[in-house]
C-alpha cells in the first residue's frame, strides 16, 4: 500500500474502469443501487478475495479507484436525468 491515489497507476485504472463497468452493467437493472453494488464489489475483491489468496495484496485505494469508478457512472446518469425532465 503506497499510501495514497495515484490514478497513473495502470492497477488503479484498472480498478477505475471495472467499478465502470460494474455499475454501468448493473444500473438498468437496479438503478442507483448499481453504484452501491460495484463499491461492494470492489472492497470484497480487496479485503476478502487478496485477503484469502494469492492474487493481489489489499490495497484500500483499489477500492476507492473501484468506488470513484462507480460514483462516475451514477454521476452521469443522475446528470442525464435531471437536465432530460
């Protein structure tokens, strides 16, 4: 853990575009929820799956480029239906 952001880092763009990806596919489905869901996603992904193997090593700031990930898309959509009523 490097103790900070870093959204250079091809690890964190990675985990930016599958909190993306998580809540984009997610949200027709259950709305604003998609965001909550991609969040849950990637905290379980850090702190239970590198947790319990040897894939990575928990990393808090994988989970909030996950997380910034998802806050964009609900972002945007919330925007687009706002500004489309």
């Amino acid at each position: 853990m490097n103790g900070m952001l870093n959204l250079r880092e091809k690890d964190k763009q990675q985990h930016f575009i599958a909190g993306v990806v998580v809540a984009g596919l997610l949200y027709p489905f259950v709305g604003h929820f998609a965001v909550v869901a991609a969040i849950v996603v990637g905290l379980i992904k850090e702190f239970v799956v590198d947790e319990l193997s040897s894939l990575g090593e928990p990393d808090i700031w994988d989970a909030v480029a996950t997380a910034i990930g998802a806050l964009l898309v609900g972002s945007i959509v919330g925007f687009v239906k706002l500004v489309s009523t």
